[in-house]
C-alpha cells in the first residue's frame, strides 16, 4: 500500500515542487493552502507525514503543529517543517513543538530521500550489489582485479564432480559395447558349432560278380569327410580383441585426462598460494602505515574521540552522552576554561545511487567495485542538523550556567587519523577494510582548553 504525505504552504510553486519530489518516492501527495484547511483535511484523512510551512496567513505553522498535536487522533502522525527559516534557536523550537525535522524551501532530493527513509516511508535499502560499473575517482588507480579463490581442496572437488558423470557414463558405454559383442559372438558360436548336414562317414554297398557259382558278396566302403574348423578360430580371436582394444583405448584417453585435470589443480594450488602471499605482505603493509601515522602525529593527552557510526548525526547519541560525563567531571575539578568539540568526516566505501540511497558495501566487494566512496549522509546535514536537540539543549544552560565552562563547536570535514590505503594498494584491498578505516576517521573528538592559554 503506497504511503501519502501531506503539504501545508501557502506558495503554489513551492507546493508543485516539493510534491513532484514526493511523486518521484511513489508518494501520493494532498496539499492544502493554509493551517486552518489543513486540519480540516486532517478530520478525514491520515497522511502517514506531513510537510508544514511555517509563515502563512492566519495561524502560522506553529500553531498548527500545536493543534495536531494536541488531538489525541493525529498526535502520531510525524510532521516536518517545511520553511526558510533557519537558526539553531528555531530548530530548538521546532522540535519542542513537536517537529521530528526542518527542511530549507530549497530543499535537494538528497534532503528528502534522507528523511523518508529516516520516517520509514520508503522500503529499506537495497543490498549490495555484487557487480557494479566503477564511478569513483579512486577507481582509475586499479587496474587489475584479484577475485576471491577457492582453496585447493574446494578445486579439486569440484574437478571430480564434474569429472564423475563422464566417467560413469563412459563406463556403462564400454560395458553395452562388451556385452553387445559377446552376445554376438555367442549367436555366431552356436550357429557355427552345429553338426554338419554332410555326414561324416558314409557307407555304399559295392556288388562283385565272381565267375564262381558261389552267393553275391556285397563289401562296404567308408568315405570320411574332415571339415576344416581352423577359419571359426580365427573369427572368435578376433572378435574377442576387439572389446579388448576398445577398452585399451578409453583407458589411454581416461589417462590422459586426469593427468590434464592434475596440472589444472597444481597451477591453481600455484596461484592460490601466490594471491594468498601477496594479501598477506598487503595487510602488513597496511598496518604498518597505520602504526607510523599514529606515531608521528599523536594526539594530545587532553584529546578523546568518539566514532561515529555512519548514517548517525555526529552531536547525538554516545557523543552527546560522552560530552556530559566530560562536563559533569569537570566542574566536579573545579575547571573554568573551554571544551572545544570537533567533528571530522570519514569516506566509506558504499554501493547504491542519489535517488535510492546508500548504504554499506559488502566486507568482500573490491573497493574499486564502491559507487561511491564518501559520506553523503554527512554531506546533506546542514550545520543546525548535526547538533540533536538534547546537544542544542545542553548548549543553552550552559550558556546559563556561571561555572566557567564553555564548548566551542567546529566542523574539520575530512581530516583523517587513520591514513587510508594509497593507489597502489587499492588492487587488492575489499570494503570491509576500507570501511574499518573510515570509520576510526568519522569521528568527534573532545579537547579542554584552561582559562588563560
């Protein structure tokens, strides 16, 4: 079910604009002119977010915020301020009021993408994928590509399951082929073996006239016929070579197909332990670079940091937390001076696009497969966003407070601690070590500074 969002301002164009970006999410859009139309729309519908401006005629968008909020049936709904007011002060407000967020009229689609996917109004991110074309400058330092390989063991197994049928299948060929001839040969045999229809003995009776009164004597005479057999020998000779030659044969050519088949595995079990050489001097080399970075230039005792987790607004969270505990501690010592809090930026190797959004690449994708290696979250922060309402608010007493402590805020952008990999070490380095880099480099660090230095 598609989700609907509903505009509150006064400008035409500035209606038109914001909804065809909202359009563009696969958003359906309502706008109202005014506070007063508004929540009257709102007593029959339930946008899932609603885009409020701030000066219109009538009751402005605070007032309004305070009347949705206040009704029990549209307290839930999330609502953004849409304006061109900015400040810190007015962000304060905003909030208090009950405005999860404030967007600028010249809002990017970066600005709106961030938010919906923050309000869970879009489906989750893609994942990564596992090929993608390379669009970063990064990218042109590499140019050969080592693939993940399988360690021998896994080769050689696949070799013999692929091996195995053609075997199998060969050998039930080899045996219709025997079993074909010998039938035959036993037909032949049998046929070939019976009696002659000739006999192999006759007698015929001979009369001899004697010139004698005596009784006629009749003799007996044998003819015996041989039958020369040496031709069926020679036949089932050779019929019985035949299956003999042919199974000769299919074991010469199965032979030389697994002596093949070995020197595939060995260059592969060469090429394996090459590649494996080759990370290994690679992940040395990288933390050896990163032991010389942190020896040279090592940071002061009065400095801490805290990473900050991509996607998450650096004044907010465990730093917010840290920063209290630092400031509780030191009124507790009696320190009157200034805490200077510095935010740095860290460039991670991410898969996605502008439209979609991005997210973290997978721990075994190439760094020269990233779409992008940055921090666009970071980049669409304008400086009110990257302080929480409860930094804003601790700010303030501070401000109130006369025990001496100040905190001064500065943005570095991308200074990194951690040096990153250099162009000739991105052939063979993933994004997980990439990103384990960068995110020692996206970073808040907490510094004291006494009165009087």
């Amino acid at each position: 079910m598609s989700k609907r969002a509903l505009i509150v301002d006064d400008s035409r164009s500035a209606r038109v604009i914001l909804s065809r970006m909202l359009e563009g999410y696969g958003l359906e859009v309502d706008t109202q002119e005014s506070a007063e139309t508004a929540l009257e729309f709102l007593r029959q519908a339930r946008p899932d977010v609603i885009f409020m401006d701030h000066l219109m005629p009538g009751m402005d968008g605070f007032q309004a915020i305070q009347a949705i909020k206040g009704n029990p049936d549209t307290a839930t709904i999330p609502v953004i301020m849409y304006t061109s007011q900015e400040g810190e002060l007015y962000i304060s407000q905003a909030r208090a009021l009950g405005a999860v967020g404030v967007l600028p009229k010249t809002v990017k689609h970066a600005d709106v993408s961030r938010v919906l996917y923050q309000l869970r109004l879009l489906p989750e991110r893609r994942e990564p994928r596992v090929a993608a074309v390379p669009t970063s400058h990064h990218e042109s330092a590499a140019a050969v590509q080592i693939e993940p390989v399988r360690p021998a063991g896994d080769v050689e197994s696949l070799i013999r399951n692929a091996v195995a049928p053609l075997l199998k299948e060969q050998s039930a060929e080899i045996r219709r082929f025997v079993l074909a001839s010998l039938e035959g040969f036993t037909r032949r045999i049998g046929t070939e073996g019976r009696p002659p229809t000739v006999p192999v003995a006759t007698t015929a009776p001979v009369i001899t006239a004697t010139t004698t009164e005596t009784p006629t004597a009749i003799e007996t005479q044998t003819v015996v016929v041989r039958q020369n057999r040496w031709p069926l020998v020679a036949s089932v000779a050779a019929i019985a070579l035949i299956p003999t030659l042919v199974l000769a044969l299919f074991y010469t050519k199965e032979l030389e197909t697994t002596k093949a088949l070995r020197g595939a595995v060995s260059t592969l079990q060469a090429t394996i332990d090459g590649q494996q050489t080759q990370l290994t001097t690679l992940q040395k080399s990288i933390q050896s670079n990163q032991a010389a970075a942190a020896a040279v230039a090592p940071k002061p005792d009065n400095v801490t940091s805290e990473t900050v987790p991509y996607g998450e607004a650096p004044l907010a969270g465990a730093r917010l937390e840290r920063l209290r505990d630092m400031l509780a501690q030191l009124r507790a010592n009696g320190f009157r001076g200034k805490v200077k809090v510095a935010t740095f930026v860290g460039e991670f190797c991410l898969t996605g696009n502008g439209i979609e959004g991005y997210s973290m690449a997978t721990d075994d994708l190439p760094v020269k497969r990233c779409d992008l290696v940055g921090n666009p979250f970071e980049d669409s922060l304008p400086t009110a966003q990257r302080q929480s309402l409860g930094f804003a608010n601790l700010l303030s007493s501070l401000r109130q407070d006369a025990s001496g402590v100040t905190v001064e805020v500065a943005h570095e952008g991308r200074r990194a601690s951690v040096p990153y990999p250099t162009a000739d070490q991105l052939v063979r380095v993933t994004a997980g070590e990439w990103n384990r880099i960068a995110a020692q480099n996206n970073r808040v660090e907490f510094a004291t500074q006494p009165a009087g230095s």
